[in-house]
C-alpha cells in the first residue's frame, strides 16, 4: 500500500488554498497527516518540540509539495508561547483553516497509581493547549468562512484500554470538549475525533515495552495478543489514519459535525 502514490486517494488538488496547521507533527500520524494533506494541495505548517525532527519531515514533504511547507517549534505544556507562536504562524503563512490538535499520551499504568500533580502535564498539553489554540483562531476561520478542527485521540475514548487509565481519563475528556464545541462553534467550521487503533508508530513499541517490563511477556506475545482483538489481523498504517482525518478537512466534510471516528481495524466492539 503506497497512499502517497499509486493509491493516494484524494485529488491532488482537493485542500489547494487551504493552510493545515498540524501539531505532533514530527512523527507517527501527525507526521502521516503532514505529507497526506501537503499531498493534497494545502499549505502546511508542522509543530513539534524537536526541531531536528521537524526538519527530516519537512524535507520529505518537500519533496512532492506543491504548497508551502513551514515548522514551528513549540511546548505544548508551555501555554504561554502558544500566545506567541500561533500569531506568528499566521503572519507569517497565512490564515489557518485546519488545525489538527495532536500530542504524545502520557504513560501507561494503572489509575490508581497516579497521584493528582500526574494529571497536570498531560491536561495541560492536550486539553489546555488544544482549547487555546482554537480559541486563537476560530475568529480568523470565521472570517475566511472555513474551518475544520480535528483531534487525534483514542478508541478508549469509547473502551479504555486497560493500564493506561490516565490516557483514557484524558481522551474522554478530550472527546467531551469537542462534543461541547461542536453545539457552538460557526456553522463554517466543523470539530471532529479520529480515534486510532493499534496503529505501527513508535507510540505503540513504547506500550510494548512497557507492558514486556511488567508482565514478562516477550514482545511477540504482546504483538499477536493485540492481533487477535483485530479482525484486519494486522496493524493499522499511520497512513489510513492521516487518510480519516483528511477527509474530515475536506469541504465535502462540511455535514460531519460532532463524531468520533474509529480508525482502529474493528478492535472496538461497541457500536
């Protein structure tokens, strides 16, 4: 499968025009939602705190882009530079259209073993930084009469994956925010979820390794017990993903308002 070539599925102009404004955006789906979207015609602008990531992408995308390509370094858990660095980016490339809230999940473990000063990192650079950052440009979305704000979270948004109870507390009340948000933002602009599954990023070898350090299991086990709640038999490629939340920026996605959409190869048992 090669989603960037033979099997791109979108027309190469379908977000000509449009600026994608693209957190986590130097690696795993944030970075497939990058060259995805820079594939299809828009401006982009790729955020993340480690520049020398940052530069890899953008010198892939460059590559076959046919809009500007420009990075960001930013903190997400430094809210202040938010006031700083969003202002920037759109002097300097122009009003945002797409804004793609993404951030590394917080560490697995059991609930219960997280005091409450553990809640306030992840909150703060996901849910926080993600609510000031639209609140800096939903006016200007308004103004161009076109907005779409995507979150990449979690299907334990829906099931919570067990030993990771603090990132299922998070991604429902990122969900939640964004359920809230869709009653009031502009007709223009729409908000929308992608919930992944057990997609092949180094998020999830990270949660490989860890669960290989509490239980013993070798990572083998790890890998075909995930397989096994998976009906596609196989891991989900960041690509499929960034291909979700692509459309979910398209202007044809104007109707989709509200949803969390699972990405996840038909893990969740839930309707």
């Amino acid at each position: 499968m090669d989603l960037l070539n033979d099997d791109f599925p979108f027309a190469k102009t379908a977000l000509s025009g449009k600026h994608a404004l693209i957190f986590g955006a130097s690696k795993g789906i944030g970075a497939a939602t990058a060259k995805m979207m820079a594939m299809a015609g828009a401006d982009v602008t790729l955020c993340a705190r480690n520049k020398n990531s940052l530069l890899q992408i953008v010198s892939q995308i460059n590559e076959f882009a046919t809009g500007k390509i420009a990075y960001a370094v930013i903190d997400l858990e430094n809210l202040s530079a938010i006031d700083n660095v969003i202002p920037n980016i759109m002097r300097e490339n122009g009003p945002v259209h797409i804004l793609i809230n993404n951030s590394g999940g917080p560490p697995g473990g059991p609930l219960l073993d997280n005091s409450v000063a553990d809640f306030d990192a992840p909150f703060t650079r996901h849910l926080h930084a993600a609510h000031k950052i639209t609140k800096l440009l939903v006016p200007q979305m308004q103004e161009q009469g076109y907005g779409r704000i995507i979150q990449i979270i979690s299907t334990s948004v829906r099931e919570p994956i067990p030993n990771l109870g603090l990132s299922n507390t998070l991604r429902g009340a990122m969900a939640s925010w964004a359920k809230s948000l869709s009653r009031e933002l502009p007709p223009c602009i729409t908000i929308n979820n992608v919930l992944p599954g057990f997609t092949d990023t180094e998020r999830l070898g990270s949660l490989a390794d860890s669960i290989n350090q509490k239980t013993g299991k070798s990572l083998d086990e790890i890998h075909q017990g995930w397989m096994g709640q998976v009906p596609i038999e196989r891991l989900v490629d960041p690509m499929e993903t960034a291909s979700a939340i692509t459309y979910l920026a398209l202007p044809v996605s104007g109707a989709i308002r509200g949803i969390s959409l699972a990405v996840d190869g038909g893990r969740l048992r839930s309707i």
